[in-house]
C-alpha cells in the first residue's frame, strides 16, 4: 500500500494570494465543498479537506515516484502513472458518520480513480469519480464524486486507488465533508436477505453479498444538462441498435427505464435506469456493466456449476415448472460446495424457481449475462454460482445418493449465514462449462482450458486408435486469420483427422464465448458441402424497420450478387465421418458454428435447446468505467429473407442433462452424441 | 456544447452564486451568470499599493462532461468520443492505417472542442467514425479539427461510399484557415445518404490533429422541401483517392462478428482492483 503525505490542507497552499482574493475565494470554496483556483490559476485546497494528496515526498520503493513538473497543479509535483499502471493510496478519515466529496485532477489520458471503503477485511463499498467538466488551461481534468458515504467509526479502511490504461498524471487529490449522517440510512450497510429483500435497503442501495450497499457512488452524479443526455442515449437505442427482431419487442420496454431516468431522484436511480434499458433490449451482445464488477470481492465463493436438465428423480418432491428447466448439479469444486454433488437438484432461490429468479436480477445487476432468444436461458444456469453468492438469502436444494440412486426432501441452505472467507484465502472454483464430464486425455480436472492453442484435442477418452472417434473442447472462436487465436488448433485438430483418418468426431463447445466468422469456416470446411448460409448487415438507416422476408431476401440475393454473404462449406468436405456439435450456451460465431453446420449430411447438433441466436456484432462504450455498455449494431438475414437475430439454432437432437444420469456419473449430452457417432462411423 | 473560458476572479463576482446551496459537483458557477473573460489576464488581485498583477499559470473553464449532447440525435456512435474507453474492445470508430478496433486512448482536457476527451491523430492516421444514415432526409454533417500549422483543406473529411462503391462525399472545410480557436470546422448539408456512415477524417497535415465534436444528423424537416444540391467541391486528388480506397477496403474487412477475448487492459485493471 502505498502511502503519500495525508495533511490539512492550511498547510499546504504555496501560493500568496492578496487578502481580499483569498477571501472570497476561499469562503467561495468552502460552500462548493471543492478546491478552487487563484485569480492566476494556482490550485487551493479546500480549506475543510480532511484528506489531500499532493505527492510532495518520495513514494516507497518500487512505487510510482512522484515526478516534479512545473505545471504541476499544487507544489511541485506530480504522480506520473504509466500505462497500466495503478496505485493505492490508504487514507484516514474521521471517525465520523458523514459523506465526502473525493476529487483528483488528472492529465495526459483517462484514469480510474475510485474510492473504496471497508468495514471488514475486504472492501464494501466502491466509488468511482468522475470528470466535473472542469478543465484548465495545461490540461488537468478534475473527477470528482460527491455524497460519498463513510461511517468512519466503523471503517477499517478507506483507499483511494488510482489506475490508468494508457498512462496519466495524477495531482491535487482532496477529499472534502459535504454532508452529515443525515444523508445516511438508519442503518448504513444494514444486513440484508438478498436482492429479493428490496426493503431492507435504501433506494440507492442494492443488497448485494447480503449486506445493504451504497451504489450511487459506482455512477456519475445526475448530468446538469439531464433532458439532453438523456435524449442522446436514448436515441443511442432508438436510431443506432441493429437487431431487427429486439427492436418490435423489446425496445419498447427499454424506452420505459429510459422514461425512468428522466424523473429519477438519485444518480443511481438515474443510471440504473439506463443499463436497465440497455440489458432490456435482451440481446446476446448488448449488456452493461461498471467498476463494481471488478472491485467488490466475492466472500462466499460456491464451488459448484449448475446446469439445466430433467430432474427424472425428484419431481414427486418438487414439481417440475410449468416454464423452466430444473436446475441440476452439473460438476463441483474441491471446496465451498455448500456439501452439493453432481445430481443434486436446485429447487428454488428465496422462494422463486431458480431461473425466473435470476431473470428477476435485470432490474440491478449490471453484468447480467444477455441473451437474444428469450426462450434459453443456460447463461443464467451456468453463471448461478456467482448469481447467488451475490444476490441470494436462502436457497432450496435436494440432496441425493450416489451410492442408491435415491434423493431426499427439499433442504433450505442460508448464503447469508454462510461465513466469509478469509480475504487471503484461495478458493479454486470450477469452471462452469456445461459439461458435466470431460472427455479428453488431457481435459484438466476444474473444466478449465488450458490448451495452448485454445482447443483440446485427442481421441475421445471412451474409444480408442481402432474406433477412431476424436474429440475437441473448446470455448472461443476467435481468429483474425485462421492462425492466431483458436485458428492453428482448429486447423491442427482438422489436420489430424483427415491424416490419422478419424472416423468419428465430436465437437464440444457447450461453452461457445464466440469469436470471428473465420473460426467456424475451419470446421465448415471440414464437413460441410458449400452453400450460401447468411448474410449480416450493419443497421444502415436510422428509419429502419423488420423487413418483410420477401424484401430480405432481396437483400440477400443483392448481397449474394456483391460477394458480401457468407458461404459455409467447401467444395471437398468429408461427409462420410459423423461429426456430433454439442451446445449449450453460446454466443455470436459460436451461434454461426451450428448455423453453418446444421443439414449437412452427417452433422447432427445435440443440445437441451435451441443456441442463444446472437446474430450480430457490437461496439462498447464507457463512460470513465462507470457506466459501460456495449450495444449489438446488426442483424443476419438467412437464405429465405428472414432475420434471425433471436432466433437461435435448433439442435437436431434435443437432449436434457438428466439427474439419474449425472448422479450415477454419466454425461447425457455426450452419451447421446457417443451413441450416434458410434452408429454411424465411417469404414 | 457547453464551452467558457473562465478565469477564476470571476469567481469572487459571482461569489453569492457560488456560493449557493446547489449540490453541483463543481465549485465553477453556472456559466450562464458569467461574462465572457477568456482573454482577460488582468485579475486585480494586485491588491493595494499598485502591485504589479501577478502572472496567469493557468485558466479554468466549466464544460459538460457528456460532451455535445445537444446534437442528441447523432446518426454516429459516439461523435464526440466522451464514451470511448481503454477498456472497449469495439468501439464506434476505426483507427489507422492500417485500419482496426484498436482505438488510441483519448486526449482529455482544453486541448478537446467539447466535453472532456477527443482524439489527437499523429500525421498520415485518420479515423472512420460509424453511424447511420437516413433513408427520408437530407443529412447534415458538420466536424470539427484542430491542426499544428496547417490549412483546414489539409484534412480530408468525407462519407465513404460502402454500399455501392458509386461516389463519395467530400464535406469541405468552412474556411480555408483554422479560426481564431485554432479549429476547423468541416460542414455539409448531403442530400441523400441511406445507407451506413463511415466517416473518414483524415490527417494530412505534417504534424498532429486533433478531432473533436462530429455530428451527423437527419437534417429537420425531413425530406418535404426542396432537395439540396451536393456540396460543391474540387475533385479528390489521387493520393486522396488511394487512402479512402484503403479505408474502405478495411470497412469491408472488418465487418461481421467480432467479440475478441479480454484485452489487457481490462485484465491490467482487474489485477490493480483485487489486489
């Protein structure tokens, strides 16, 4: 931790000022709770400032040194930070229950610059500052935050921390009172259960990790010029957001959060409302997310990865849901397993089924993994480990019995009460990949990817050099040429099975994170006969509405002209050996893989439903990374005019994960496509 | 835009403003209640005794942080690059030659036309910024460059043809020389343009540029009155034409799906923030 001179400010301002200016300037100043400038531009602290930084004393080794400048804003130095470089400050603040105002003048590029605020061993609370609109003549841009809460009788740590991508100078560092414990909840971080426990918390707190937390401090404050930003990113949907499908019906429930900024009465009511609009365009490449993502630490890891299936022995228990998949118990962790095994069912999340109640999670959780088709939902089941560490109270399990093939009666476990981890403490939580088993020589046992090219290859663990089936698991599609990236262990795997003539395959990308149209072409080539296959079109006008299929496929068939579409398949494919794809969860060209692939003569895709129908790109944006959002910018029109951004690819073999199999340790998805493969091998 | 030089005596005029209740992030008083005293340098705090006044370090001046959001219907991403993050792995501009996603970290502060971040372009790099066009209106196109010694027609500003190759629109300069703020503004009404942006800006000029406050818009009143004749400009030179057809044959390239694995940025932060 590195720590710079922390003094009251009276004794820091090297400037002579005449009395009448200082005066005004200061009395100025203290009701703007802010530093303020000379008439020649020297920078004063305020004179209230319970903190400033003015890096005027060596940093400790292996810091970053502070440099002097002559244009440096206060004294005669600057902290330089290079690119990708951060530093942490740890600060004393008064053993108050008030709010601060925490500012920074930064030069050169953006810088995040935040404020973190503990009241255990890990930080509770994050801030993030934000550019005033005050810029100087040499270049120094003030962030700042305002009505920033801290209990100081009960804080163990206050750090500002300061970060840059691209390299910056940081100066001038003041943190100001600007409020008392009035601002303050009863009960500041009151204990929580879980976001369901909305009226535990205050309106600009969300229960997260069960405790209430402050959140308007991750967000800029409302903009002065609201009506205007907020017409701007509405119109950042309305006239900009490509996929046709979304935008009939969805987009009208994103213009209602809009509808909410424009009467929200806290900086997070205001921004909440717009990531809420943008997530509500349900699309598998538009989402959101801000800095609490990366800074609030997870103190109840839960080693297990779920998955959705049929829970065949437990529906006289818990009835199945009329809507959902059950929610089962793919694979565990060594630790934090919550005592859970491969099998055991997931009944319920504070009283809701456990998918309808992460969907309920729109409304506040910024990283909620999107997806276009609205009628899958496996990135919710394979992210609910972190889903409920985060967000859930009281869970309802069923436990069952390898040994006997039996399960019990529903069983509540409390998240809340579960204890926290020590903050040193490493918990080795497994990948969530939707596969219950891996089937390679060399899969690593936390279903991780540690092949260097990014694709696992070998023949399958349940054949052999005479059976010839190979396998492949892997995750991304990224390559911009067919060589880097997944490209060469794409081309390597295809490689060898033409060479040491396979006579079966199959392709696991139950996780598909997606990646470049080129990727898929590799394994196109290798099984499918050439054919046109789609075209994908950036949004073209700000008018544009669903076209009909008969004029989308007049746009194919013009595209088709111009050479712009894509064609699956090659002229030499290899259609006597099966090829099993299995999905689950998959996004973008890990949507086009099993587009291109499916109908070709010995390809059968097997998965629980249909893929996430991501037919599109996206460009992201952020806004100093307190308010990040990424929108999808198109939508892909097949062969017959229709678009089919929404519409995932149906799997030829639909298949559910069932419990009795994954109690007794077996990988119905697989076995299924094992079977086939088997039934069909190539001489 | 919201853009005021403001020395900072003018906060001890204004003092009781300033002073106010409003919970404003900033300390600065609205600009509106302030006249304009960019130039002044004569701040009167020389006090009693006609001591000579001091010398000006630096000027302060208040502009909104989301940049020109009056321009709320922008046709392009993000014109005036407020939204651009080292953390964006796509972002609504390309940058080259040679041309891709990966886009310079933004310049902050006064050097930028509106809002707190722009982009400065080193000699011989250009950027595309993305937008739509409109399928029933004339669209405006104006934007705004900032050069070192150099004449505005120095930076060729145009909408790239995409669709059918057919003909581009140069969107000349206002003025042959940057105004008195050094900027230069680059203005067109085009008649029709119903296809997708691409708006190239770029640097021929020797030295840096930088870009700031570009709009594209559905001109009002949509397309009911009388259609406007095409910008009037000299035809592209040679060399102008060879560096549009290599940004276009880019464009093409680098469309389609790309959702790239985390950059290191992203990863450099999430190593500083769970430290």
């Amino acid at each position: 931790m590195l720590r710079f001179r922390q003094a009251r400010p009276s004794s820091a301002p090297a400037v002579v000022l005449a009395g009448g200016a200082l005066a005004a300037v200061w009395s100025c100043a203290v009701s703007a709770r802010a530093a303020s400038f000379t008439p020649e531009g020297a920078l004063l602290f305020e004179p209230n400032a319970v903190v400033v930084l003015d890096f005027e004393e060596p940093a400790p080794e292996g810091e970053p040194q502070p440099a002097e400048d002559p244009t440096a804003l206060h004294g005669a130095h600057i902290l330089p930070l290079g690119a990708f470089q951060g530093v942490d400050f740890e600060v004393s603040l008064p053993k108050l229950r008030q709010t601060y105002r925490a500012s920074a003048w930064i030069r050169g590029h953006e810088a995040v610059v935040s404020l973190e605020v503990s009241y255990s061993d890990r930080p509770d609370e994050v801030s993030a500052l934000f550019p005033t609109g005050r810029v100087t003549s040499d270049g120094w841009v003030e962030v700042a935050n305002t009505h920033l809460r801290v209990d100081g009788e009960k804080a163990t740590k206050v750090v500002l921390g300061a970060f840059s991508a691209a390299g910056a100078d940081v100066d001038a560092v003041e943190i100001v009172p600007d409020g008392d414990a009035s601002a303050f909840p009863a009960i500041p971080n009151a204990p929580c259960g879980g976001a369901s426990d909305s009226a535990a918390c205050a309106a600009d707190q969300v229960c997260l990790y069960s405790r209430c937390r402050t959140f308007s401090g991750l967000v800029p404050p409302i903009p002065k010029d609201r009506d205007d930003v907020t017409d701007y990113l509405e119109s950042r949907m309305t006239l900009l957001f490509g996929p046709f499908r979304e935008r009939t019906y969805d987009l009208p429930n994103s213009l209602v959060a809009i509808e909410q900024m424009r009467h929200a009465q806290d900086a997070w009511s205001y921004w909440n409302g717009f990531a809420l609009a943008v997530r509500k365009l349900h699309d598998g490449h538009t989402s959101t997310s801000n800095i609490a993502d990366f800074s609030l630490r997870n103190p109840r890891p839960i080693g297990v990865c779920f998955i959705e299936g049929d829970a065949d022995l437990t529906h006289t228990a818990a009835p199945k849901d009329p809507a959902y998949l059950d929610v089962l118990v793919s694979h565990t962790g060594a630790e934090s397993t919550l005592g859970l095994a491969p099998g055991d069912r997931l009944v319920s999340v504070d009283g809701k089924h456990p998918i309808a109640w992460a969907r309920g999670l729109v409304d506040i959780h910024w990283s909620l993994p999107p997806v276009s088709n609205p009628r899958t939902f496996a990135e919710l089941a394979s992210s609910m480990n972190r889903l409920l560490s985060r967000y859930a109270s009281k869970i309802e399990v069923i436990r069952c019995d390898a040994a006997s093939g039996t399960c019990g009666a529903p069983e509540v476990i409390s998240i809340s009460d579960l204890p926290p981890i020590a903050l040193d403490a490493t918990v080795q939580i497994p990948t969530c990949d939707n596969r219950p088993l891996r089937h390679l020589i060399n899969s690593p046992d936390d279903h991780g990817n540690t092949a260097v090219n990014g694709v696992h290859q070998s023949i399958v663990i349940e054949s052999d050099d005479v059976e010839k089936i190979y396998g492949i698991e892997w995750e991304s599609l990224y390559t911009t040429n067919g060589t880097d990236g997944v490209g060469a262990g794409l081309k390597q795997a295809v490689s060898t099975w033409k060479t040491e003539g396979a006579r079966g395959v199959i392709l696991d990308h139950r996780s598909g994170f997606g990646g470049t149209i080129e990727a898929p072409k590799i394994l196109w080539s290798y099984a499918v006969p050439r054919r046109p296959n789609d075209y994908y079109e950036d949004r073209q006008r700000a008018e544009d509405e669903q076209p009909s299929a008969e004029d989308g496929q007049a746009l194919f068939d013009l595209a088709k002209s111009r050479n712009q579409i894509n064609y699956a398949g090659s002229n030499n494919p290899v259609t006597t050996v099966p090829v099993a794809l299995l999905l689950t969860e998959d996004v973008s060209a890990s949507d086009w893989l099993p587009l291109g692939m499916k109908g070709a003569p010995k390809v059968r895709l097997f998965a629980p439903f249909e893929t996430n129908g991501a037919f599109s790109t996206r460009y992201a944006f952020g806004y100093w990374l307190g308010v990040n959002y990424v929108l999808a910018v198109g939508d892909t029109f097949l062969p017959d005019g229709t678009t089919t951004n929404g519409t995932g690819v149906s799997p030829d073999v639909v298949v559910l994960p069932k419990q009795s199999d994954l109690l007794a340790g077996k990988d119905t998805v697989y076995e299924a496509a094992l079977a086939w493969v088997r039934s069909e091998l190539a001489p | 835009m919201m853009r005021h030089g403001l020395p900072l005596l003018l906060a001890l005029s204004v003092a009781p403003l300033a002073c106010s209740s409003e919970e404003l992030i900033d300390p600065v008083p609205s600009t509106s209640t302030l006249t304009d005293t960019t130039s002044s340098t004569d701040t009167g705090t020389g006090g009693e005794g006609g001591a000579p006044p001091a010398k000006v370090i630096r000027t302060v001046e208040q502009r909104s942080p989301f940049g020109n959001v009056a321009a709320t219907d922008n046709l392009l991403f993000d014109g005036d690059f407020e939204w651009s993050s080292p953390f964006s792995d796509q972002y609504g501009w390309f940058y080259g030659p040679p041309y891709s996603y990966s886009f310079p970290a933004a310049t902050i502060g006064a050097a930028c036309r509106s809002g707190v971040k722009c982009v400065t372009l080193p000699k011989n790099k250009a950027v595309i910024g993305i937008g739509v066009g409109s399928g029933e209106s004339p669209v405006t196109v104006t934007a705004h460059a900032r050069p070192e010694n150099a004449a505005c027609e120095d930076v060729d500003v145009s909408l790239l043809d995409i669709a059918t190759f057919a003909k581009d629109v140069t969107i000349p300069a206002v003025s042959e020389a940057p105004g008195a703020d050094g900027w230069c503004e680059y203005s067109a009404l085009v008649p029709a343009y119903p296809q997708r942006v691409y708006l190239l800006i770029d640097n021929n000029t020797a030295k840096d540029l930088v870009v700031d406050d570009v709009v594209v818009r559905a001109a009002p009143g949509g397309g009911s009155g009388p259609t406007p004749p095409p910008p009037v400009t000299a035809p592209p030179t040679a060399e102008r034409v060879g560096r549009r057809d290599a940004a276009r044959e880019a464009i093409s390239r680098l469309r389609g799906p790309i959702v790239p694995p985390n950059d290191p940025a992203k990863r450099a932060l999430q190593e500083h923030l769970s430290r």
